[in-house]
C-alpha cells in the first residue's frame, strides 16, 4: 500500500487522456466533428485533465459549479476546488452547438486536435464576479483579470475525452512527468511526505534556502516548474529549467531534489492560486506546498502572507496536502548566510532583498548581481539567454 497522500477527492488518478487503441480511434471519429480552437489557458486545463493532474474532475464546470466554486470553494457535488476550470466560446459559435452535441477542442498553436467534449450546458457568467472572487479585483491591469473579460461569453460544460499531451513531451522529454509518474518516483525513492516547491522564476538563493528547509522537513522535494505561458517579460520555461537544472546538480544532496513541470498557463490569482497548487500537488503525490511570503502574486493585489492565511480560512479536511510556511527570506551580511523573518534580528539595512523584476532588469543591462542573491552556475544560464536577447536587439 502506498504510504503518499491520496488523490484529490477519489481513491486513484482520474486521468481522462485515452489509451493508445481508444485514442486513435476517437480521433478518426473526431475529424468529422464541429471543432472549437481552445485558448491558451484552456489548453492547459485540458492537458492536466488528460494526465491526472485535475483528478477528480471529469471535463469542464457547469454554471452551479461555477457558482459554487466562485462563492464558497465547491463544486455543486461538493467537492472542495478553488478556481473555476472553464471552456468558453463565442455567441455565434455557441449558438451553432446544441447540448448533447458532441465537438472536437484543436490546439490554439498549430490546429491538432487535443480533446472532444459532450456538451452538457450552455452559460454566460458575470466575470466581474469570477474576477472578484478568484482575483479579489476587477482592474484590467491584473494579467489574471484580463484573460477572464477577454474570453468570449459562453462557457461550455461537459465531460471530455483528452486525444494529445499537447506536444509537452516532445517538447521537453523527461522533464514533463505525469501524476503516475511522480508518485511512482516518489515511491521508487522511498519518499512519503514530500513538498513541492511551485516556481514560475529560476531560483535564486532565497528559493534555494526555501527548498532545503522542505528538504529538512520531508523526505523530498519535488521542484515543480510551471511550462504554460506567463506574462511579458517573464523568463521562458527551457531557460528556467536549465537554470533549475545546473543549482540542484551543484547546491543539492543527490537523492533529495526531483524536478518536473507542469503545463498550465498563470493564473496570477494569488491565494486562490494557492490552493490549487495545492490541490493538483496533492495529485502529483505530496504531502506538503512550500508557500513564500507572495505565492502566485502580482504587482501588489495581495497581501504579503495572504497566500498563508487562506489555508487557515479553509475546512481542516479539505485537502491532504498541507502549506509550509515560511516567511521573508534574505541574506544578512551580519548573519553571514541565508536568514527569514523569523530567525534573523537583524535591521533592513543588513539584508538583501531583491524582487525578480530588479534581478531582470540587472540581467536586461548586462549589470553586475550580487554573488548572495543567486549562485555563478544560475547566472551563466541566465546571462547567455539576456545576452541573446540584447544581441537580437542589435540587429
């Protein structure tokens, strides 16, 4: 018997991709179908749907899950889930696809096709009210804000078959791991109780320290790279993961560290983005979410430990996998090493604190970064991709 956290609201994976047999026929099948292009994000959804990652959710929400989801983290059977997963398409295009239809979902990048879809209900939304709840505002500044008012007015439900990983395993091999095969890593390591350390960013040594807490407090962790699309100016996911790469082959205990991606969009939703991490992560087989001081932030629509309160705000049972945690971390020059809030006494003016947009404007100038807020191997990766970009600029 497994000793990891279950899957979400089931006993095993629910992953809807079809096996080899079935999914070449229902593709053949689905070439004749009505074919609706998905966004970027819903590609996404459809993606974690087909691996497992969704477990337990059998397609796209109906309005009462909607609805419940929005106002109180439940789907209208009840099930504990803290941002909407929707399908939308335009009033003329709904207006074309009766309920009971059957339709092909096709790959916004190239037209594949990726899933087919029963149409169970056709619904508009008011996302104001999405953007409220899930984003706690309605500025269209918010990136999060801006995909929910710019998706077309009706939203689609209905269970889905899943016919394509959306060209991520192609695209980057081993490191696309599914569900499954987490949890069977997990299990061949000897792992139980293990944390997963969301990132969206290369790791620099605020990161570092924050992943080797969780690997003081588990048995491992799993350092879980977001690979869908971000907003501009963030760093694409192949230099990411590189930069990830060349820190846990020289900053880490052999044995202790997994890293893996997964392919959803951001959402940006802050706290409620949270959750979800944590939610698909207890899917993937952990058992802890390491949660920073800003998790799944932008600009400044949070609060600084939002994303640590809301786990206190939601029922004890809703989820296995439980948050870890930790404050401001830093280096202190009187402390001489990597310190948080809560271990180091020492002033401001001791530490050094550097945002992600100060470390991507140093590496856009070709400016010198201090040697205590990221490791050599991480700059060099990072480095050569900026100075592609400056190079282009050139031209």
């Amino acid at each position: 018997m497994s000793r990891l956290v279950p899957p979400h609201g089931a006993p095993t994976l629910k992953p809807l991709l079809l096996e080899v047999a079935a999914r070449d026929e229902a593709l053949a099948r689905a070439q004749s179908l009505p074919r609706l292009t998905v966004s970027s994000r819903e590609k996404g959804d459809l993606i974690m749907l087909g691996i497992g990652g969704f477990t337990p959710l059998e397609g796209f929400m109906t309005r009462a899950d909607w609805e419940g989801v929005c106002d109180g983290y439940r789907t209208a059977a009840g099930l504990f889930w803290p941002i909407p997963i929707t399908l939308s398409a335009d009033p003329a295009r709904a207006d074309a696809i009766r309920v009971g239809d059957e339709i092909a979902l096709a790959d916004p990048e190239g037209g594949a096709l990726l899933a087919t879809l029963k149409v169970s209900e056709k619904y508009a939304i008011d996302k104001a009210h999405e953007c409220r709840s899930v984003f706690r505002t309605v500025d269209e500044k918010h990136p999060g804000v801006q995909m929910v008012m710019q998706q077309p007015a009706v939203n689609l439900a209905g269970r889905v078959q899943v016919l394509s990983d959306g060209g991520f395993k192609a695209k980057y091999g081993e490191l696309f791991l599914t569900p499954a095969e987490t949890r069977a890593t997990f299990e061949r390591l000897g792992w139980s109780r293990v944390a997963a350390f969301q990132t969206r960013n290369p790791m620099h040594r605020s990161h570092e320290y924050l992943a080797k807490v969780a690997v003081e407090t588990c048995d491992g962790v799993l350092v879980h790279s977001l690979l869908g699309n971000l907003k501009p100016g963030d760093i694409p996911a192949d230099v990411r993961t590189r930069a990830i790469a060349v820190l846990i082959e020289n900053y880490f205990r052999p044995g202790t560290v997994l890293q893996a991606g997964y392919p959803l969009d951001m959402r940006y939703a802050g706290p409620r983005e949270a959750l979800l991490h944590a939610v698909f992560r207890q899917n993937y087989g952990c058992s802890h979410l390491v949660v920073g001081r800003d998790h799944a932030g932008v600009g400044s629509y949070y609060g600084p430990f939002d994303a640590h309160r809301i786990f206190d705000e939601i029922p004890a049972d809703a989820l296995h996998t439980k948050p870890l945690k930790i404050g401001v971390t830093f280096w202190c020059y009187r402390c001489n090493g990597m310190a948080s809030d809560r271990t180091c006494p020492h002033p401001d003016a001791d530490r050094l604190q550097v945002s992600g947009t100060q470390l991507r404007k140093w590496l856009e100038e070709g400016a010198p970064v201090p040697g205590e807020f990221s490791r050599p191997e991480v700059l060099e990766v990072l480095r050569k991709y900026y100075g592609q970009g400056r190079a282009k600029a050139s031209v």
